[in-house]
C-alpha cells in the first residue's frame, strides 16, 4: 500500500504503516527536504528502507534535444533533458518515477518507444 500525499496521515504515521510513500513532483530544494524528512520518519518508526516515489507528468518532444518547459506537475522536453532529470531524481533519493503522458501531444505508443529506447538504458 502506498500514500499518496499526506491523505490527512503524519509522516510518521506513513513510515509505519505503508510499503512507501508517493508524492508529487517538486523543486530539488524541496525534493531534497521531504526526502531527508522521509529518511528520518522511517528510522523513527525504525523502518530500514522504503520505497520514495514520485509521479511525473511529461509531453515528450519529437527534438531529443529540445529544453524543458513547466507543465502541470512536470515538463514537455527532449529525451535527453528527461534523462537528465530522471539521473537527478535517483541522484537524490527518488526509488521510482510515475510518467504520466497525459499532457502529452504525441501518440502514446510513440512516445513509449521512445523512453524504451532513448532512457530506460541509462537505468540498467
């Protein structure tokens, strides 16, 4: 069972209870906050690890190299600003990413062989 959010619980309450913890897309400087808070809430609860998740929506570009834009709860950019910021995620603590295409312009399909090709590999 994950959280989403808070769903009205204390973080501590989380760490105890749940298989991990998902939470919505942030600056880094928050990131970086509310994962150390996460790390901390866990050893209170002396819970050894649990998973950290984060959604994020995406609106792939055909431009591999095209730069990011803000969209709700994500960005619209190229695969390699994608894999760049999916490397700063993991970099910081982040154990999973939700991508969610539903603000994406392009087909689904396309934009899953994409990721298939021109990401994934950089995690394997």
């Amino acid at each position: 069972m994950l959280v989403t959010g808070h769903s009205g619980q204390s973080l501590e309450w989380i760490a105890t209870h749940a298989d991990g913890w998902l939470y919505y897309p942030r600056d880094f400087n928050f990131l970086k906050q509310t994962l150390s808070n996460w790390s901390n809430a866990l050893e209170k609860a002396e819970q050894s690890w649990k998973p950290y998740l984060q959604s994020l929506y995406i609106d792939l570009l055909e431009d591999k190299n095209a730069s990011p834009h803000g969209i709700h709860l994500g960005f619209k950019s190229g695969t390699a600003y994608m894999t760049k910021h999916l490397q700063a995620l993991e970099s910081v603590g982040v154990n999973h990413v939700i991508i969610n295409l539903k603000y994406g312009n392009r087909p689904a399909e396309t934009v899953i062989e994409e990721l298939g090709k021109d990401v994934l590999p950089h995690f394997m």
